[in-house]
C-alpha cells in the first residue's frame, strides 16, 4: 500500500475546516491557582482547602493552595485582580474580603465593581458571639451590662480591619448601645489566642474555628448572630431570642475569579464548583463545621448577591465611622 504524507497546504486545509473550539486547548490544561486571602487555621482556610480538593477532581488539574493574608484580605484579593483574566487564578471569597473590607479601606490597589468575576457561592454560616470567662456575663442583657460597667472599656477581637468579625463587632456595640475597643488581628487563629488568653474579652466569628473552644469551656457563647440556632449548639440561643434581633451577621464563602475571564470559563467553574458542593462527603464536612451549603443558581445571580451584601453593610459601617487611609 502506497503511504501519501500529507502537505503542508492539505493539514491547514484541515484545520480551517475544524470548528474553533477544536482548534483551542481544552480549559483547564495547567494547574490553577487558588488564594486563601486569610492565614492557615481559620474557617477560610478550611472551607477553601475542601473545595480545591473537589474542585481539583472534577478539573482534572492540581488546584494548589495560597495563603494570602492581611489588610482584611485586600492582599490576597490584590493578587487575584491583577492575575491574567484567564481562570487559572481563583479567590476565596468572603462577606470580608470582598463587600466589607471596600466599604472601609479609602484606597484600595484594585476596583472592587471590576475586578473580580463571581463564580458562585459556597455557603454562610451566622456567627457566634463568645466571651472569655473572665466577663460577668451568660447572655447578651448580661453583656451590656458588664459593658456598661467596665472602665476601661471591654475589648472586641477581629481577624482584621475590614472583616466581618469588624463589622459584626461594630454592630454588637451599636445595637447595645456600648463602648468596646476593637482589636484587630492578623486572622481568626491569633485572635482566638488572645480571647483564650484573656486578653480580649468578646468574639464574633464563624463557629467552626470556636467550637473547640467553646466545648473546652475556654470561651463562653452566648447568642448566635443568625435567624436559627445551630445544630452544634443547641442550647445558645439566637440573638433575636436575646432580645437583640437587629444583631445578624453571617460569613459567607464564594468562589471568584478575576474580572474579565471569558465566560464560558466561569461557568466551568460554577459547573465544577456546583458539583463540588453536591458530593454528600464535601458537603457534611462544611455543615460540620458550621455552614449552611448555599449553592447559587448561575454565576449572574451570586454578583447580584454580593452587590445587595454590601448595601446592606453600608449604613453600619458608616454609623460606626469605621474607615482605613
């Protein structure tokens, strides 16, 4: 049999004559890059390493991990704004990071409405208010009280400047009408220490890294920032049982992109992340620890989310003059 090697003109030929997607490489064919913008241990920490590992899976690439922390997450969230909008650069995203933190900070390095592109959400989980045994109080009317009372003032923690832990503590102290100092720190783990210390006497976070805590009995929970009371503490009541209903601040956790990438390239990504969150093993992990799987239902609907997230944090950011040069 006579073998005919094909011509330079007969293999273009060929493919001109390919549809355009056969001719581009198929998305993902690198490792992608997924920025933690908090340090290892906290909750972000721990909800982002589950979903690279389900989101690697079903990419069929390494998602590898970067931890990206401080300025309230503007440093981690600076690196994926000004990343190539290619969807190989992913954020954790949060309440934070991401509607927070650029109601606080005057200047920040990138244009929060442009530069990320919402891929979807992961879940929420309403935050639970502790204090260290030290404070005379077993609920919130007993925290106002001690509040009141205390000279100098009673103290707050936050993982950082612009976090939730920040804006929920600011709300704490507009709603009970008090004066306590906030202490910022670098991620939940340094200031869950000092709360476990005694150096700082109250808490507001997301669960998963105080549970432990609590259940040890280092730190005292009294009312959970949320319309329900959660399975692992079935005995702290909400804060509109309290008598403070106005109290409500949740964390949530997102995936995002930078702005810009191609869309048929995010919603690969909500597609991947969708099935991520359906896989029953990830998703009785983030319950566990706290969370309440929220999936969205399409990339366009979770950025509508996150524009009525940051109105609604708008006026108590702004009553609490809380503002960074």
């Amino acid at each position: 049999m006579t073998q005919f090697a094909p011509s330079r003109r007969s293999l273009l030929l060929l493919a001109a004559a390919l549809p355009a997607p056969a001719l581009a490489q198929a998305y993902p064919d690198r490792p992608l890059r997924f920025v933690i913008p908090w340090p290892p241990g906290g909750t972000n920490d721990i909800v982002g390493r589950l979903v690279s590992d389900g989101l690697s899976h079903r990419l069929g690439q390494p998602v590898v991990i970067e931890n990206r922390g401080g300025a309230g997450g503007a440093l981690g969230a600076e690196v994926v704004a000004k990343s190539t909008p290619d969807g190989y650069t992913l954020l954790l995203g949060g309440s934070g990071s991401l509607t927070i933190n650029q109601l606080v900070r005057k200047r920040l390095p990138y244009d929060p409405a442009t530069a990320f592109a919402p891929v979807g959400m992961i879940g929420s989980g309403a935050n639970v208010i502790v204090v260290h045994p030290s404070v005379r109080a077993t609920n919130l009317r007993e925290l106002q009280a001690a509040a009141r009372a205390a000279n100098p003032p009673l103290n707050y923690a936050s993982p950082g400047v612009g976090s939730t832990g920040h804006a929920a503590g600011a709300l704490i102290t507009q709603v009970l009408g008090v004066e306590m100092e906030h202490v910022p720190y670098r991620g939940t783990g340094p200031a869950m220490n000092d709360v476990v210390a005694g150096r700082i006497q109250v808490f507001t976070n997301a669960l998963a890294p105080m549970q432990p805590q609590i259940q040890a009995g280092t730190v005292r929970a009294l009312a959970i920032a949320g319309s329900r009371r959660n399975a692992a503490l079935p005995d702290v009541p909400t804060t509109g049982e309290a008598g403070f209903p106005d109290i409500q601040a949740a964390t949530w956790y997102a995936l995002f992109t930078t702005g810009g990438t191609p869309p048929d390239r995010v919603e690969r990504l909500f597609a991947a992340l969708s099935a991520t969150l359906a896989d029953p093993e990830i998703r009785r992990k983030l319950e566990d620890g706290g969370l309440d799987v929220e999936p969205s239902a399409s990339p366009a609907a979770f950025g509508r989310f996150v524009a009525e997230d940051a109105a609604r944090w708008e006026p108590v950011v702004r009553r609490a003059g809380v503002s960074v040069e």
